[in-house]
C-alpha cells in the first residue's frame, strides 16, 4: 500500500476529470444488530464523468488481462504500465477512523455497468480491502458521458464517525494518474422492514396462512396478535389461524427508531364465478374464488377440481352438472341443465345454491327461446310440484330451512308441442 495514501488526502484530488459518488453515508451496525443475523446493508455509487475539457479518456487493455490478473500483479509489485484500471482502498479495523471490520469487507462486491468490465475480489492488505476494476477492451468515454461502479453489501461494523475510500487511477489515456479520496461518513443503522407479507391474503375457510418478512437493523421485534416475538422463531416466518378478517403488526426497533408494517388476512366466501357448457366441444368450463375444496359432479360421478379448468365430457344419464364450493360463512352450489343446451334452440337452466347455519338459499335463471308457454315448478318432498313462474326468461328466489329436492322447467313450442322437460335435482350432495 502506497504510504501516500495515509498523506493528507486534500492533496491528492487535483485530477482534472470527475470520479465522484453519489452519497457518502452507509450505515453501522453494532454487535446486538449482527448477533441478529439482519445487519443494514449499505451501498456507493462510484461515477467516472468525463467532462467538457477532456477530449476522451481512453481505458487500454491490449494483453486482456483480468481485474484478477492485474491485482495479483500488483500484490506481487509486478508493474503493471499499458492496462487501465482503478483500484479501490477501503481501511478496515474497529477504530473510528475504519471503513468496514475485515470479515465483512470480504462481503463486499462490486457491480459494473456491462460485462465489458471485470472486477477482482477484495483482498485484505495493509490494514486496507482493496478491488480492482478494468476494462477486457478498449473503452473510450467521451465528453459528458460516464461510467459508474456500484459497491453493494456493506455490512459495516465500526464506531460511527468519518472514514476514507481512496480510488487510484492509473494508466488512463487523457489523465494523469491520480488517487482520489472520499470521505465516508459513518451513521447508525436504523431498523428497516423490507417486506412483510403473505403469498395468499384470502382464504375462503377457516385454516393457516403463511406470513413471511424481511427487516434488517433491528434489536427487537414483534408480530401482533399474539404478542410473538419474532426473534425467538427458528425463521423470519409464521403461520397464523385465520378464522376471520384481521389486521397483523410487525413492530421492529432499534437505535432509538421504531418501524411498523401492516398486512390484511381475509376470510371469505366461495364464489363460483362461472359454471358453463361447451355443446360443441363437449367441455365443461369452471372458474371459482375463495374456496379450499370444490368438488365437480357430472351425472352421479364426482370428482375433487382445482379453483380454475376446463374439461371434457360425455353427456350423462342424468344430464346435469353441480359445482360446489366449500367455505367458511355458507357452502356454495351452482348447477346447469345440460339438457337444454343441446336442442336445436338452446334452453339454459341453471341454479345457485348457498346453505347457511341457519337457513338456504336457493336461486333458479333460465333463459328459452322459441317458446310459446314456459313453467318453472319446484317441489320440497318430491311428490309436490309448484309453479312459480310462467315468464319465458327470468329468475326465482327461494328461502327454507331444508334443501329443495329440484326443480323443472317445462317449454311448450309455438306449434304446441313440447321439449323434453329440464331438471336440476339433488343440487346438495
């Protein structure tokens, strides 16, 4: 290491170009943040801006070398004259006047703006870490235009104060080689929370959600309801009961400041948003919401289905298709009489069902063409049939404290003769 480094560091940014950087704060962290495994990581901006009174500054590396290779060189006090380069110089200890400790320096990496430039791990050395970076090929900046080099991951552990980083430049064409300074000033770290969330924010019955986080810099943390906290867990995650809407807190603090992060769960009910057939395909299409176990029934056969799908059947003996929906406030049943879709003027016929604690809920739409009479009847036991309706296209509601055994819909043409009855029976099973 060049003693002139440890020179008065003033004296030594008389180049003519700017390398300057962006913000010159990064964050300590202190034993009890680091003992935690969420250090604040921190990051500088490095940026090479050629100005109006430099023509170009050119970066030469005729022999390809590495930033690897050049820096072995350098340690091996090789020369190293025709290839351009910048090294950068961290100081690291536990004194006030240190960059980084020297364990977490190794942490430290930089990233370039294209794959043309390389860059050496840092290696320890008196008292400093130091990177190299250059260039594979030839690369000419050219008047008001820049690089930059970015240093991610500084996991800094020092007394909070001022420090340097030094940049040398060498063998630039359109400079001089020069070593530029900045100081780095030393700020404690504060508790961020980067992310608090669940991957699914809704459930439609009563079970566990995942809620996971990401926070840094914090002594002490707590995820409410339940008082847990978070600290104590074997991973930043936990699953919570979700037996209604609720609101959860994570409250972290550290260095005085406290940081909160709010995520919503919802219970909600099944919602069968579509239940449709496909004659001319024969598919049976389906889209659900909120629901943990659905259960598809073609005729008499029944199968369990994921939320959303398509698929293809033969038309049944009992020409009918009931989805259900299981949930947590009601259980949801939507059919659809197959049947009618088939004629040569397509009738539909189609129910939703919802059964409650307490009472259910039933709803019957159809829609006919080219009739001249229409009926809509159901039957409680069976044996009874009602005659609800008479319109050729429209809706009935229902309440009860049983499930309705089906219901009909009897379509006369204008000539008088009539289409084969449409049924949905045993729409609860």
């Amino acid at each position: 290491m060049d003693q002139k480094l440890q020179s008065e560091p003033e004296q030594l940014n008389n180049c003519r170009y700017l390398l300057d950087i962006d913000d010159n704060h990064i964050a300590v962290n202190d034993n009890a943040i680091l003992d935690r495994d969420n250090p604040v990581s921190s990051e500088l901006t490095f940026q090479l801006l050629n100005p109006d009174r430099v023509h170009q500054m050119v970066f030469n590396n005729p022999q390809m070398l590495t930033a690897e290779t050049i820096l072995k060189r350098l340690q091996n006090r090789e020369p190293v004259t025709d290839t351009s380069y910048i090294r950068f110089f961290f100081p690291f200890g536990s004194d006030i006047g240190d960059f980084i400790d020297a364990e977490r320096g190794k942490l430290i990496t930089f990233e370039t703006e294209s794959g043309d430039w390389s860059v050496a791990e840092g290696i320890v050395e008196d008292r400093h870490i130091s990177f190299v970076i250059s260039c594979y090929n030839q690369r000419i900046i050219q008047t008001l235009f820049s690089v930059y080099f970015r240093c991610r991951n500084i996991q800094s552990y020092a007394p909070v104060g001022l420090t340097y980083v030094y940049a040398e430049i060498k063998n630039v064409v359109g400079i001089d080689d020069v070593i530029k300074v900045f100081p780095i000033q030393k700020k404690p770290a504060v508790p961020q929370i980067h992310r608090f969330f669940s991957d699914k924010t809704t459930s439609g019955r009563s079970g566990k959600l995942r809620l996971d986080w990401r926070i840094s810099g914090a002594k002490e943390g707590q995820m409410t309801p339940g008082e847990i906290d978070i600290f104590r867990l074997p991973a930043p995650g936990v699953d919570v009961d979700v037996n209604r809407n609720m609101e959860y807190r994570l409250s972290i603090k550290g260095n005085a400041v406290e940081r909160d992060a709010f995520v919503n769960l919802y219970v909600q009910p099944p919602n069968i948003l579509q239940l449709d057939y496909d004659s001319a395909t024969r598919q049976v299409i389906w889209q659900t919401q909120y629901s943990e176990a659905l259960r598809l029934t073609v005729g008499t056969a029944s199968s369990s289905v994921h939320e959303n799908g398509a698929m293809e059947i033969q038309m049944p003996a009992k020409p009918q298709i009931v989805m259900r929906a299981q949930g947590l406030i009601y259980t949801e049943f939507a059919a659809l009489n197959l049947l009618g879709l088939t004629l040569d003027k397509e009738q539909s016929f189609r129910s939703r069902i919802r059964i409650y604690p307490q009472y259910i809920h039933s709803k019957w739409i159809w829609k006919t063409e080219d009739t001249k009479e229409v009926e809509f009847l159901f039957t409680e036991d069976g044996s009874v049939w009602y005659r609800a309706s008479t319109v050729s296209s429209g809706a009935f509601e229902y309440v009860s404290e049983k499930p309705l055994l089906g219901a009909k819909l009897v379509c006369t043409r204008s000539d008088g003769s009539t289409y084969p009855v449409l049924l949905l029976e045993g729409e609860v099973m």
